[in-house]
C-alpha cells in the first residue's frame, strides 16, 4: 500500500488501516526512526494495578469510550490467512 506527502508534509493513512490500528481523528502517535524506517505508533496510557483481595489486577486507565474497539480473535485469523 504506498501513499504520498502533500506539501504541507501531512500523510494520509488509508482508512482500513486505521480501522484495523483502532485510529481515529485525535489520536496521539508517536513517531520514531529506528533501523527499518519510521514507525508511528498509538500513544496509549498504561494500565493501573489495583488490589482485588490478595491480587494486583491491571485495569485500563483510558476511559472505555475512548478505547478502539478491537476484535481480536478476529486479527488473528486475518494475520493467519496472510501466509499461504
């Protein structure tokens, strides 16, 4: 999938990677060069842990209206038919 920068230096990003990254208008990313190119990845905040009785349980930080929803099970078996 190839795209181009406009002369203001935006990128656009094809819509079904977006659906599929979980982004939408106003999401942070952080952008980074590392050794394959650039990466731009979602800013997320981190889970809290919280004491249920004797354990520590991660909890999400970001508010449930503001996490993409993903169907997992179902990335996977994209991911899987990828490879014949």
């Amino acid at each position: 999938m190839r795209t181009t920068i406009d002369k203001a230096g935006r990128v656009v990003i094809p819509a079904s990677v977006r659906q599929r990254a979980g982004l939408a208008a106003g999401t942070e990313l952080e952008i980074s060069l590392d050794e394959s190119g650039l990466r731009l990845q979602r800013v997320a905040p981190g889970p809290k842990l919280v004491r249920i009785g004797r354990r520590l349980v991660a909890r999400p930080s970001a508010p449930a209206e503001s996490r993409p929803a993903v169907d997992v099970p179902a990335l996977i078996e994209e991911e899987r038919n990828r490879w014949p």
